[in-house]
C-alpha cells in the first residue's frame, strides 16, 4: 500500500473543479444576465411550476406565461418536476420561489393532494396561489383556479361518439391517465355522461391506465383488443394514448371501423385528427391559462386584489367528420389554434 | 495501493496540510464554497441564515438516503432501491397512523423496522446466494415500488397524527427557523462521520471494500460485516422516509422515484469512489448541498429547472474524472 500522499494531485483536483464550474457557471449566467438585472428595477415577480419541463403541453404554458410576462413587465421564474407525479420537487420549487420573493405562484399540480400543505405555506406569506390546469384537492387550497372543464371536454366527445354511432351497439374501450387524478377522472366521466352510459355499463368493455403516454397506450389497447376483439369506440385521455391505441388497432387492420376520440387538441393530435387517425378531439388552451394567470399576479401587485374562484379557459370540439346536432369547429380552425 | 486511504492508513500520520489537501472532500468543498460566493454576488436572497436553512431543509430526504448509499458504495456495492423502500416505508407510516389507527410512534417504529427489514433482506441476498448488488436492489426497487403502491391503493394519505410530521417543525435560531428535521440529518452525518473514521466497523468497511479477500485473511467477518451494512443502511432509508412525511406534511406513494440516483450523484460528487474503499460522509453531505445549492441559487436567479440538471450532470462527470485520475496516479 501506499503511503505517500501527493498533493498536488487534490490540487489538480481542486482546479479541475474550480475550472469547471466557473465555465459552467459563466454558461448560464449569461442566459439569464437579463432577467436578474430586471428584478432589480422592481418588476413583478411571477412564479410557474409545470409537472414537468418536457411535456408540450406544459411547453406552450411556459410559452404563454412567457409572453404574457413581457407585456405587463413582469419577471417570470419557472420550475417543474422531474417526472409527472414528483410532488417533492415542485414542494423544493415552491419554497425556493417564495423565498426569492414572488408575487404569485401558478401552479400545474402533480398531485393535487400532497402539494395542498406547501401552498398554504406559501399563501401564508402572502403568496397568490392560482392553479392551472389541474385542480388541488381541495379546491379552496388556491386562491383561484384557471383550467379547461374536463368533464365537459368529455361529454363533447362522449356526445359526438354517441352522434357517430348512429344508434350501433357500442363495445367502448377506455384508456385513462392514472387512479385518482381528478382530470383524467373528469374526462372519463365526462365521456361516459356524454355518450349516456353509467360509470359500470356493459358497453364498457375495457378500462386500462396509459399514464397519457403513447407507448403505454399502445399496450393498453393491444391488451384490450385480446380480451375483447369487438371493440369499436375507444376513449383516450389526450392524445399520445389515443395514436397508441391506433398504432394498435392498425396492426390488427381495425383502425379504419374503431372510432377513436380523444382530449387536448395538441398539434400532433390535431394533425391526427386531419388524417382521420383520430375522429374528434377536444382542444384546451394551455396558453391561455398561462396568460391569464400571469395577469392575474400582475394585478394583484398592483392593487392588491386577488384573483378567486374558477375560470373556464374554454374547450372546443375539433372534427372534420361533424355529427349533426353537436357543436364543432374542423382542423383547420383547429390547427389555428392548437399547442405543442 | 491508493493515495487517500486516510482512516484505514492510519500508521504514519501525515501533517494535518496535508491531510486536508489529501482529503477526498477537498475539491468537493471547494467547489461547494465557489457556488456559494457566485450565488451570494448573483443575487440578494441568497446569503441569508433562512435561505441555507431551507437548503439543509431540502436536502435533508435525499441526505439522509445518502449516507446509506455511501456506507454500501464503500463495500463497493450499490442501492438502487434506497428511494423506492423509503417510500414504502413513508406510506406504511402515513397509513398506519392516519387510517390503521394505530398509535403514530408504533406506527413510525414499524416503518423503520420493515425499512432495515428491506436492507436486510438485500444484503442476505447479496452475500447468501451470492448476487450482484446491483441486480438485488434492481429487484427490489420494483418490489418496493409495486408494494407501495399495492398498499396505498394510489392514493394519498393526508390529515397526518401530530408526530408524524413533527420533524418538519421549526424552532428559531436567531432569526432563523430552522427545521428538526435537518438537525436529524446533520446529526446523522456526524454519527457515520464518526463511525467510519473513529471506530474498528468502519475500519473494516473501508477495508472490505478495499478487497474482500485482504479484508477476510486480517480476520474481518465479511459476510456478517455486509450485511450488517445493507440493514442499517435499510434503517436510515426508515429516517429519511419520516423525514419525507413531515417535510410534505402527506404521505404520497409518488415519492422517491428518482431518490435512488439522486443519492448515488451525492456520493459521487462528495467524491467517494464507486469501486469502493474510498470516500466519506462528509463528502457525501457535501454532495448533497452542491446539489441544494445549485438547485436553490439557479432557481432564485430565475434560470430554468432544467439547466440544474444539466449542471448536477457535468459535476458527476467531473467528479468520477478527478477519481479515476487519482485512482491511475496513485497505482
């Protein structure tokens, strides 16, 4: 063994370390150079956390929050979960935006219960808390809510699938998000009210969990196809699960006769929509929320009024096969105005 | 054999400079002291009593994860099931005390009991059959996950007994609240501190994981020495799942799914060796504030999430670079 310690070879590390850093320190400090130079001159502090950084959803949220920061001169800070249900790290987030100081936090909860403790934190402090997208459990846990209806999302296409039908014995698969995520309980319940069946139906033949991931949709619904073959009305919680369902379906060779609807409107599933892969989805605007929510905090550091209650940020049915008697807009006014 | 085997040398006494320059957690701390000033010039909040105060706040979870995975990283081993068992262990609690009505200091008592059961049974695996570490605690981060989940029926335990979430209070220190909880931690950390460097078990883990075969032939019990590591390792992931509940104030069976990385970065970055033999607590703890800190001061600089990651990412590279390096000079 060795017993001859060597010095340098720590400093070499010391530097080694020290070099680093400094590069990469200097990488990023020149990225946001701009922004903490603004919180000097008193603009409004905004706080956004999103599930996570890499969903498009959340994507175009940041981008609305974004734009909507710059109109009205105010700084935004963002942060996300490292994965869709990190309730730690948007906890972590909240904490370190409350102490830089903000105005107002938005909020995309990853679950909606266990964030509840934080937020009453941060609203303790003075803090306006408003929820985007997802609502905390329970709702009065924020100041104010600004989300898409995802019951009525649902019954739109639970409607529209019931239109399209045409009074055909319906044998429903339904892919959904996860056990006790109340968006994806709403949308799905939604879709059942709209199509006019009960929560325990026959016609419901399968119901498997996708996370809203493509991949997992696409097992989802191969598993579904085994168990029942004669499947031909598929529900799916956003887009991605339903391209899984169809990929699917077409190696069976069953997606042209197996109706597929979906929820989000994101470009991609949009598109899908165009293509005819997707016969109807409902679009929500993430953009929106963002935007407003922004506002909302802006305005409360002016006055000092807090934004309350829930607002609907709107949801619109987009199809290119309309059904008489329900309402929809086709892909075109769909794409327009579609996220991601 | 190597360079910085300073506990386990131990028969000639360098000079103390030495010593401190020669230590494994020299660059660490140097780096974490280069963060610190950086984030004190960027921005105002930053260097305030409250602010490190919730650092240690919010590393205190995966910090104390970490001092498990640096006692099973220096028998060159590895624990991926660390965040996955400690949020077992965290839903066990939660239910047991808020839905099983069973009185809240049993309920933690069991919890930490099923934890180092969990230890125990990867270590018994380990060194019984024998298997890799890496395979064993790759089985039982699933088992532990499904577990999890199976038990708490996905759902989230909330409105939790008083005692539970104790630890997430705060007591003033000057003008300074400051967490029960973190003082859990950086008591254990001086505890393991002490353990590995001042006592005949932490010789011998030192030495184990230095080899097996020179640890067994000086009459160490090795196979009684690894498990014995795992178990209390088990035990502390039991710590750090209070810690979560009172922390998060719920018991969520979301938690901890990344904890298992997370906690090998902080021990890589403090600077212990992932072959084994190398490396202390104090480094570890290290690791985890470098990590804190950059999470914390990028954030209050308004830079997004994601370039901490793609920091944490660059200093894990760097810090295995400067331990091979070491490694190649020292043979």
């Amino acid at each position: 063994m060795s017993r001859n310690p060597r010095p340098h070879l720590s400093l070499l590390r010391v530097a080694a370390c020290t070099g680093a850093l400094a590069l990469a320190l200097t990488a990023c400090g020149s990225g946001s150079g701009s922004e903490s130079a603004k919180s000097g001159s008193g603009g409004v502090k905004v706080g956004l956390i999103t599930k996570t950084d890499t969903n498009p959803f959340f994507v175009k949220m940041k981008e609305g929050a974004e734009r909507s920061a710059k109109e009205n001169g105010a700084q935004l800070l963002t942060a996300a979960g490292k994965f869709d249900g990190d309730n730690a790290g948007q906890v972590t987030a909240i904490e370190n935006m409350v102490a830089s100081g903000v105005k107002g936090i938005l909020i995309t909860p990853s679950d909606s219960k266990a964030i509840v403790p934080a937020l009453a934190k941060a609203r303790a402090k003075g803090v306006l808390v408003i929820a985007l997208d997802t609502p905390t459990e329970p709702q009065s846990a924020v100041d104010a809510l600004f989300a898409t209806d995802n019951l009525k999302a649902g019954e739109l296409i639970g409607e529209y699938a019931k239109a399209a039908m045409k009074g055909k014995k319906a044998k429903i698969a339904t892919l959904d998000l996860a056990p006790g995520v109340s968006v994806g309980v709403q949308r799905h319940d939604g879709f059942l009210k709209g199509f006019g069946v009960g929560a325990k139906d026959p016609s419901v033949v399968c119901s498997q969990d996708t996370a809203g991931d493509q991949t997992k949709g696409q097992t989802a619904m191969e598993n579904c196809l085994q168990k029942e073959p004669g499947i031909n009305v598929v529900y799916t919680i956003n887009e991605p699960a339903a391209l899984g369902a169809y990929t699917a379906l077409k190696a069976k060779g069953r997606e042209k006769d197996v109706l597929i609807v979906s929820v989000d409107g994101g470009c991609t599933g949009t598109k899908a929509v165009k293509d005819g892969k997707i016969a109807a989805t409902s679009q929500q605007y993430p953009l929106k929320m963002a935007a407003e929510g922004v506002k909302a905090v802006v305005s409360y550091a002016k006055d000092g009024k807090k934004a309350s209650g829930y607002t609907d940020t709107g949801v619109t049915l987009i199809t290119d096969k309309a059904q008489a008697g329900v309402d929809a807009k086709d892909t075109a006014y769909g794409l327009d105005n579609c996220w991601g | 054999m190597t360079a910085t085997t300073t506990p386990y040398a131990g028969l000639t006494t360098p000079s103390t400079a030495r010593r401190l320059l020669t230590a494994p957690t020299t660059g660490p701390l140097a780096a974490l002291l280069i963060a610190c000033v950086f984030f004190s010039f960027s921005t105002d909040q930053f260097l305030t009593g409250g602010n490190f105060s919730l650092i240690v706040q919010q590393v205190m979870v995966v910090g104390t994860l970490a001092i498990g995975q640096t006692l099973i990283i220096l028998t060159a081993g590895i624990d991926l099931s660390c965040g996955a068992v400690m949020a077992f262990g965290s839903i066990m609690m939660a239910r047991m005390a808020a839905e099983g009505s069973l009185p809240p200091l049993l309920a933690i008592g069991l919890g930490l009991l099923v934890c180092a059961g969990f230890g125990l049974l990867n270590g018994v695996l380990t060194e019984k059959i024998p298997l890799p570490p890496f395979i064993v605690t790759l089985g039982m981060l699933n088992v532990a996950f499904a577990l999890t989940h199976i038990y708490s029926k996905e759902q989230t335990v909330t409105e939790l007994p008083g005692p539970l979430t104790a630890l997430g209070g705060t007591f003033p220190l000057g003008h300074t609240d400051i967490t029960y909880g973190s003082l859990v931690t950086i008591a254990l950390f001086l505890l393991f501190a002490y353990a590995l460097s001042g006592t005949g078990w932490g010789r011998h883990v030192y030495a184990l994981g230095n080899s097996v075969e020179a640890a067994r032939l000086n009459g160490v019990r090795t196979s009684r020495l690894t498990i014995g590591v795992y178990t209390v390792a088990g035990l502390l992931y039991g710590v750090a799942a209070l810690l979560l509940v009172s922390r998060t104030g719920v018991g969520d069976p979301q938690a901890g799914q990344t904890d298992n990385l997370d906690s090998i970065t902080a021990v890589v970055i403090g600077g212990t060796s992932l072959f084994g033999g190398r490396g202390s607590v104090l480094g570890t703890f290290i690791g985890v504030l470098i990590v804190g800190v950059f999470r914390n001061g990028l954030q209050l600089m308004g830079v997004a999430s994601i370039y901490q990651t793609l920091i944490t990412g660059v200093l894990v590279i760097l810090a295995v670079t400067v331990d091979q390096i070491s490694r190649k000079k020292a043979r």
